[in-house]
C-alpha cells in the first residue's frame, strides 16, 4: 500500500502537480515491495537433539575410554548422548599435597578420549567415594584404583574421620569393600579446608575448557550426594553432627566450588543426611538450608535417582525442584536400576515431567547401554529425546520478496517440547543461502522473549515472537532459500540442534525461499487507481490521503500510526505546517526522507 495525504484546499490541481511530480522521481523513488507473506510450518522430528549446555541425556562413569566402547555399541549406534560424567575420589587426584595427577588413568586420560569424539563432559571429584581412604581394590572386581575417599594425607594432618566395621556401613558391606570403610568428619575445619584448597586447583585446571559443561559438588557424604548412612547414627552426632553445622559446612564448599569455576554450571546432589537409615529428626531441616544456599547462589539442584516404589517422584527432594526450577537447573538420575525390569519409559516420562529435570543421568557404568533390553533402551531413548529443553519451531512468516536496504519483518511461534525451560540466552539466526549453497547474508539477535525466561519457554508453552531485519543494500538479487538456527551470541559453534527437519552442516534448517529485488520501482507502481478525499485536523488542515488501490485511508494521524508500525509498506506526500514552513515531502520509511 501507499498513502498520500495533500490539502484539499489545492485540489484538484495539486493533486495534479503531485501525480506529476511523482512520475517524473518515479524511478528515483525507493521501492515499496509488496511483500506477499509466507507461512511456513517446518517438519518435527522424533530424533534425540543436542544443545551445547546442560541439558540432555548423560552418561554416567563411562570407566572406559571412548575406543573401549565398539562402534555397534547401542548408545553409540543411537546417540543418545554427547555429555559423560566422570568421576573419581579426591584422594586419586592429589595422592600427596599440592601434587595433582590430572592424567590418571580413569580421569584425564580416559575422559579426554571422549572430548576428542564429540562429547562435553561433568566433573565430579567426591571426598568419599564407596569404600573409604583405606581401600585398595580389595576383592571387588570393578575397582580399578586404590584409595577411595579422602587423601590419608588430610587426617595426617588433624582432620578427624569415623572408622566403619564393614558390616556398620549399609550400602557397601565386606564383601564388596573388604576392608574398614574411613569417612571424614564433612564439617571438621581441617577437611574443609584442604578440601577448599583441592576445589581451587581444580577451578584453576578446568574453569577456562569449553568441553566441561558441569561440575559437580562431591564434598558432602557419600559419593557427595549428602548421604550419612553408617550405621549407628550416634557415630556422627559423638562427632559434632547438627543440622545447622551441616548446612554451614555446605555453604563454605558451595562458596569456594562458584569461586573456583565463576564460568560453569555447579551441581549439588540432595539428601535428607539423616533420612536414608534414621537420624536424630533434623536432616529436613539441613537440606531445607541447602537447598535455599543452593538457589540463592545458582547452583543446580539433582535428584539421587528414583527407586521402583516412587516412580511419581513425591519425596522431598521432587518438591524442592518442582518448587526452584524456574530459578535453577534441575537434573534427575535413573528412575529405576538398570536390573529393574519395571516400565522405565512410562516411569521416566511422568519423573522427567515431575521435577522438569534439564539433565538425565544414567548413574551407573554405561556398558549397560551397549545392548540394552528392549525395556532399557526404550527408557534411554526417552530420557534423551525429553530430558532437557527440544525446541520447535512450529510456524513462521516471512515475506517472500525483500528489497535491498528496506527493512523486513519475521514472526514465529516456537514450543518447547522438552521436560525444561533453558537457562541460557540464546540468539535467533537468519540466512539467505545462493543456489551453490554459499551464505550470502546472515544475521543474528535476542528473540523479544529471551531464551532464558524460564516461566516465558517452560515445557509446552508457546512462544509468538517477531524480529525486524535490514537487508545490505549489497546483497546481491536473486532468489535465496531462506534458513533459520539458534545460537550463542557471541561463540558461533554453540548451537542448538531443533526438533525440526531440514538441518544442514551447520545447525540451519531451511524453511523456505525468497527474492531479493533491487530498492527502485517505476512511477507507474506508486500512482493511485483513485483517491478520496480526507478529514482535516488542526495542525495539518485539511488533506487527501489514498492508498496505492485508491482506498480511503482516513486521517493523517491514523496513517502515521500505521505507518509507524510497518514502515516498510506505506508512502505519503504531505503539504503541511511543521513548525518550519509549507514543506512537501516523500516518507519512504523512519530513515529516509526525499524532498519534492
């Protein structure tokens, strides 16, 4: 459309004199294109996506490297994953102090074998891990390395600790430990300090490495997971166990693990302390503190796995991240053991939704996953596809004809299919790809409703959006296929793969096609049919306004309004007072102006 407004005190000769004029700038007059706009509906796919965050489906100590694994494996053949987590004991890393064997066999030198093919991977460093200080792979054949816990080193030097009968302890008795369990004392001043010193060398090794994607807290309980379960209970509280003490020993590790890695997500396990085998009745009220230090400094809240009887997920621990997970990521382990031939699919599908969990972590050994039963892999290949954010795109309009220097507008309707909201800002990409398959222009900016508001893309909610483009004017014309992408703002390899078909090399998916035209037009294409004439107000006067159809329009006001709103698509002559004079001008849009 065009609008034209002129005062109806020179008409119906002025209107002659401007047609006039018009025909003679016509063909210097900036194009209005009269964009048809194009409503695609890209095709969604089933297919397990990744992003370059914390979301997604993890494998769990994979205790291998990566060409340990054969090319048939299930999980490599499906890839349902590209995150490992990796864990050790604190006392495999620093076997004397301040001396750090990053290489070792099961850390470094294992899980780099997995970087190298593709994947990120969570850290995990537990001040006691299953069988204490004192164990050197004993009887237990999938021990690969001695000591199992603190550094003996740190209780040389004062720290206090609890020496466990094998029997006493309730999750790992003689004949798998074989030896006397030795758990530290968490909230002694001398283990939390080494351990403070240990949690900065490790910042100071991995903050900066774009392959590590988490790090999990391990300095609480057993495996880190907050868990006091040896048995009497009596044992801690003769120790100086109370639920404030514990809550405070968490807080001192929480500061130094956000100090030492300012730039990665951290993790902490939940548990009632006092909750596995009985207690002295505070262990709510520990993890209550916890969690509240938890959310106020970011820290991602996990769930310590699902057993058989809870498949819903009503515990404490679910309530706490169903209550925080628009402020923090959340994450969930296994609903069932892997042993467990119960419907895992169904069970994860409801936990998964439950707790809105961003990561799903298979917690045990992966080599369950290289042949799964038919039970397992559809349970995996749940958790994968929906753990985690899988965004849609459902629907977008774009004009299928873009003039060179005018700008252009785009709208879509997204969906996040997946269990989470994002927790990161991600940048909506815009290309136009020549017939060759070569980038000609692309541009890149925030979607009016970030990424990162949670409650805006919580699962299942629809997102409307729409962005204004410019177009170079040295694109060159033709036609272009028209691809889409999310990514970093400011790191281009970080992309998120969309549960939309069309995917090329890049992490673009092509949704249609459109023609660049050059920004000129003949005087023909801008002359009304007919026009009417207009209201008047006081500051303009009187005026005829028309449309490129000969339609009437209305007032001056009206067409400015409209012409605010989509400046692409409106024309106007104007002969009225500004303040400065009788001026006739030609408004081709908010940037330009052609004087008569």
């Amino acid at each position: 459309m065009a609008h034209v407004k002129m005062l109806s005190s020179y008409a119906p000769s002025l209107l002659k004199k401007a047609i006039s004029v018009l025909i003679i700038l016509g063909m210097l007059v900036p194009a209005f294109v009269h964009a048809r706009q194009v409503t695609a509906t890209p095709l969604e796919i089933d297919s397990v996506v990744f992003a370059p965050d914390l979301t997604g489906f993890v494998l769990g100590d994979p205790e291998g490297t990566f060409g340990s694994f054969p090319a048939t494996a299930w999980f490599k053949v499906n890839k349902v994953s590209k995150i490992v987590q990796a864990r050790v004991s604190w006392a495999y890393l620093e076997p004397s102090e301040g001396q750090y064997d990053w290489a070792a066999k099961t850390w470094e030198t294992e899980f780099n074998t997995w970087i190298d093919n593709g994947y990120d991977v969570i850290l995990w460093v537990c001040g006691f891990y299953t069988c204490g200080t004192l164990f050197d792979g004993g009887n237990w054949t999938g021990a690969e390395h001695g000591p199992d816990g603190t550094p003996q080193w740190v209780f040389d030097a004062g720290a206090q600790y609890i020496d466990w009968a094998p029997d006493d302890n309730v999750f790992f008795i003689g004949t798998r430990c074989g030896v006397t369990i030795r758990e530290p004392v968490y909230w002694d001043s001398i283990y939390v300090q080494k351990a403070c010193n240990f949690i900065k060398a490790f910042g100071a090794r991995y903050n900066n490495n774009p392959h590590v994607i988490g790090i999990e807290m391990g300095f609480l309980g057993r495996w880190g997971e907050m868990h006091l379960d040896g048995q009497p209970f009596s044992r801690y509280t003769s120790k100086g166990y109370s639920a404030s003490k514990f809550a405070q020993t968490h807080a001192l590790l929480s500061d130094a693990f956000k100090t030492a890695f300012p730039d990665k997500p951290v993790i902490q396990s939940l548990s009632d302390p006092e909750g596995m085998y009985g207690g002295i009745g505070t262990g709510t009220q520990a993890l209550t503190e916890i969690v509240a230090d938890c959310v106020s400094k970011g820290i991602a809240l996990k769930q310590c796995g699902f057993g058989p009887s809870d498949p819903e997920g009503y515990s404490q621990n679910e309530v706490n991240m169903r209550q925080n997970y628009v402020k923090v990521p959340c994450i969930m382990e296994y609903i069932n053991s892997p042993w467990d031939l119960g419907d895992i699919a169904t069970a994860q599908a409801t936990a998964e939704k439950n707790v809105h969990a961003t990561l799903f972590v298979n917690p045990f050994d992966i080599s369950g996953l290289v042949s799964p039963n038919q039970n397992m892999a559809a349970g995996a290949l749940q958790a994968a596809r929906y753990a985690g954010y899988r965004m849609v795109l459902q629907q977008m309009q774009y004009p299928d004809t873009v003039a060179k220097g005018m700008p252009f507008t785009t709208a879509w309707t997204w969906t996040n299919k997946g269990s989470a909201p994002c927790y990161h800002d991600y940048g909506i990409l815009l290309s136009l790809v020549n017939g060759a398959g070569a980038t000609v222009w692309q541009a890149v900016q925030f979607p009016r409703t970030r990424t990162s508001a949670t409650t805006a893309w919580d699962s299942n909610k629809l997102v409307n959006d729409t962005l204004q483009w410019t177009l170079p004017a040295n694109v060159p014309g033709g036609s272009y296929q028209v691809r889409i992408g999310m990514r970093d703002m400011t790191d281009s390899t970080q992309r998120v793969e969309l549960a939309i078909a069309g995917r090329d090399n890049q992490t673009r998916y092509t949704i249609g096609s459109t023609t660049v035209v050059a920004p000129t037009t003949s005087a023909s294409e801008l002359l009304p049919a007919r026009a009417h004439q207009g209201a008047g107000d006081l500051e303009h006067g009187a005026f005829m306004l028309f449309d490129i159809r000969g339609r009437s329009v209305g007032s001056y006001t009206s067409a400015i309004q409209a012409f605010s709103k989509n400046p692409q698509l409106y024309l106007m002559i104007t002969n009225g007072r500004h303040g400065y004079g009788t001026v006739r001008k030609i408004i081709i849009n908010k940037n330009r102006t052609d004087r008569l």
